[in-house]
C-alpha cells in the first residue's frame, strides 16, 4: 500500500530502466481499455489521439493500438493486455475494468519486461506503473453526498447501489459519499447489490429496494448507466421524483436526464484530459524525460440548473 504521502499527490520523478533512447521515432503503443464504447472511455482515447497528433508535428510518429475490453467481461481485458504485448507495444496506457484482475498482466507480462505502464484513471491494487492519473474521487463523493443533503430531508434514508466491488474508483466514491451524507445527518443504509453494470441488472436493483426499503429517499451510484436503470424502475412504479438520484459520469442520455429533472445531479470528471495527459506522459518517458508519479484531477457537479454549461462537454458530443 501507497504512503499517505503519495495519496496526497507527492510528485517523483521515476525513469524507466527499460524505455527507449532518446533518438527513437518511431513508437507502437496499447491503449487497453474497458467497455470501451461508453462515451466516458471514448472521450478518454480521444484526448490520447490528440496527444499523437501533435507528437506527429514533432517528427514523433505514433502507431497507437486500442482495445476495447470486451464492454462488460472484465476478463477479456487481461488478454487484451497480453495481445498487445505480443504485437511489440514499446508503453501501453490502461484503463482498469478491475484493479485486481488487471494487475496480474501489469506485473507478469509489462513490469516483468520493464514496459512503461500509465494508468488513466481507476488504479490497481498490485504491479508498478510510472504514472497514475486519476480524479479525486473521495472528494467527488463527498459532492454528492453534500448535494444530496440538499435535496432530501434530514433523517432520510438513502444507499449506494453497488455494481463493482473490485473497482478502486467506485468504492472510494461510496466512501466519500456515505461518510458525507452520514457527517450531514442522512440515515446511509448498507449498499444495495446490482449484478451487472447493465441497465436491466440496475433496474432489477432499484425495483427490489423499492420493495425491501419503500421509503428510501435518495440513491447514490457511481456509474451514470446504474441511475438510468434505476430511473426506469422508478417510473415504472410511479415514484420518479419521490426518489432523488445522484451518481457519477456523463453520456448523452444522462445529460439529457438530468436537463428533464429524471436525474438530479452528477458528478462529471475530465476523461479527455486523462487520455491526453496519459499519452503524453508514456512518451516523454520513452524519450527519456521525466514524468510525475501521480496527477489528481478535479470533478464538477452537473445539475439542472447549469447543465446547459456541460452542452459541449466531449462526453455528451462524442466529439
């Protein structure tokens, strides 16, 4: 486990012992990413595919290879990571789909071959990388937790629904969020279980707690899919707006969710930046330059009232 220190965001400088000299030109590099056709992941390879544009007008050439992680099997990930390898990537940036899972190739396949490792967002649990990039989570949390405190009375009940126990990212955003709307007298109740990041398994969990706890008031999730799904069980039993939501990221739909009222408030992180800063990062390594250990990054808090304001958000545009 990482020094209190570092979670603070210490910056070091660390240079690979493996990575290419200073005169190389040409580079192949991994882009492993999970379910990569959530809007979330494709703005974050987009932010990468600028990076590359301009390392190309630096006589930089770039050949970047992007995986897509099997949408919800969190699996084909780890062989993704090892085809990669196998098509002679000189760094690969990842996005874990599970920080347990995925950190068996990092240290068996990319530290054991001295391969520079950036991780955009989620983190892992084991295995060495030069950079980790990620949002402050914690604090995302403790947003929504605050805002939800706005928005229910005092002594309502409100609860997490919980789709990946494995994944650093949403258990941090839990934490932040429980202890937040604990701290602001909220009654938290023990997270409520939904099976898969699916917007059947979602609805399914939101339509057992209507019948296990009637009068919960506010719901928490920390994927933007799991409060569609909720949504839908809401409306279907005519309780939409007696049950406030809040969660985390961005796509079309929930922007236009939240502009409608059907979702009361999201956190929204900087993807773009985090696959723009990653690429960045595993070629100046590769050139022979140093790097930061950690960067943090900040959220903001989507609602009805600014939502107009996150219009040209990538992550609504796809652009």
């Amino acid at each position: 486990m990482r020094s209190a220190k570092w979670l603070l965001g210490a910056v070091m400088s660390v240079a690979l012992a493996g990575a290419a000299p200073a005169s190389a030109k040409d580079f192949k590099i991994g882009y492993s990413v999970f379910w990569g056709t959530n809007p979330f992941l494709v703005t974050m390879v987009n932010g990468a595919k600028k990076a590359v544009e301009e390392w190309k007008a630096k006589d930089v050439n770039v050949d970047m290879i992007v995986t897509n992680g099997g949408d919800t099997d969190k699996a084909k990930q780890v062989s993704d990571l090892e085809d990669l390898y196998s098509q002679g990537v000189n760094g690969v940036l990842i996005f874990p789909g599970d920080s347990v899972m995925v950190a068996e190739p990092i240290k068996t396949v990319y530290n054991a071959n001295n391969i520079p490792v950036v991780i955009t967002d989620i983190g892992i649990r084991s295995g060495k990388y030069i950079t980790l990039i990620i949002t402050d989570n914690q604090k995302g949390g403790e947003s929504a937790g605050e805002y939800m405190a706005k928005i229910v009375d005092k002594g309502a009940k409100v609860i997490t629904l919980d789709h990946a126990p494995t994944n650093d990212n949403g258990q941090t955003r839990q934490k932040g969020f429980e202890d937040k709307a604990k701290e602001l007298g909220l009654n938290v109740l023990p997270e409520q279980p939904v099976a898969a990041l699916t917007l059947d398994a979602s609805r399914q969990a939101m339509e057992d707690l209507l019948v296990a706890e009637p009068d919960v008031k506010g719901v928490f999730a920390f994927n933007q899919l799991v409060l569609q799904g909720a949504y839908q069980a809401l409306e279907a039993a005519g309780k939409q707006g007696q049950v406030k939501l809040v969660g985390f990221d961005l796509d079309p739909v929930s922007w236009q969710m939240v502009k409608d009222g059907k979702i009361d408030a999201l956190v929204v992180q900087d993807p773009f930046k985090m696959g723009y800063e990653g690429m960045n990062i595993v070629l100046t390594n590769l050139t022979g330059g140093q790097v930061p250990e950690f960067m943090g990054l900040g959220t903001k808090l989507l609602t009805k009232e600014n939502a107009d304001e996150f219009a040209n958000d990538p992550q609504v545009t796809g652009k």
